[in-house]
C-alpha cells in the first residue's frame, strides 16, 4: 500500500514539473482594441472574426451620411495593422476619422 502512495505522489510531482497540459498557456496573446475616445462610433462586433480590430459600425448621427444599404460600415484603429489588411484584401475605401479610428465603406459582393 506505501508503494502505491509513494507511486503516486512521484507521479504527481512529474505532472506539476510540466505545466499544465489540459490548459496549456497561448503561444499568441491577442489584446483588445482601443476603445474609441469619443462616443460618435457604436462598434457593434468583430468585421472578419470576434477579436477583429475592425469592427462593423452600426448609425450614429456621426456615420448616419456614411450608411449605405450596398455596403458595410466597418471602423479600425488608425494606422493600425487591421486596418490595412482590411484596405489590402477587401478594398475598403476611408470615409471619416474619429476618436482614433478609421472608418470605411466595403462594398458588399
């Protein structure tokens, strides 16, 4: 019976020695965007995923003149990496500047 104990806090220690394995840590940690510094934009979620720092924009009286039925309202951070990917692959043609974002018009396929 000792030997089973002793086999099994051997055991146990070996497990602490490599991190933890079921929730091993990220290799990438993704930040959240800047939130904008004024209140003309309601960034509503993620344009091309969930953590996207491009965010779809919903109307504000701001973007209300920057709404079209054919196209999407999107806004990123200024100068950010996101918003040139989003230039790069999608077209998206800048529309205005606000509280630190960038917000563009993509025309829908």
């Amino acid at each position: 019976m000792k030997k089973l104990v002793v086999l099994g806090m051997a055991i146990a220690l070996a497990g602490c020695e490599g991190g933890n394995t079921l929730y091993p840590e990220p290799d990438v940690i993704v930040d959240p965007a800047p939130l904008p510094t004024t209140d003309n934009l309601n960034l509503v979620r993620g344009y091309r995923s969930a953590d996207d720092w491009c965010q779809v924009t919903g109307e504000t009286a701001f973007t209300a003149e920057f709404l079209d039925h054919t196209a999407d309202l999107v806004s990123c951070p200024t100068g950010s990496n996101a918003a040139q990917s989003l230039v790069d692959t999608y077209g998206a043609r800048q529309v205005a500047e606000t509280g630190g974002y960038t917000v563009y018009s993509i025309q829908r396929e």
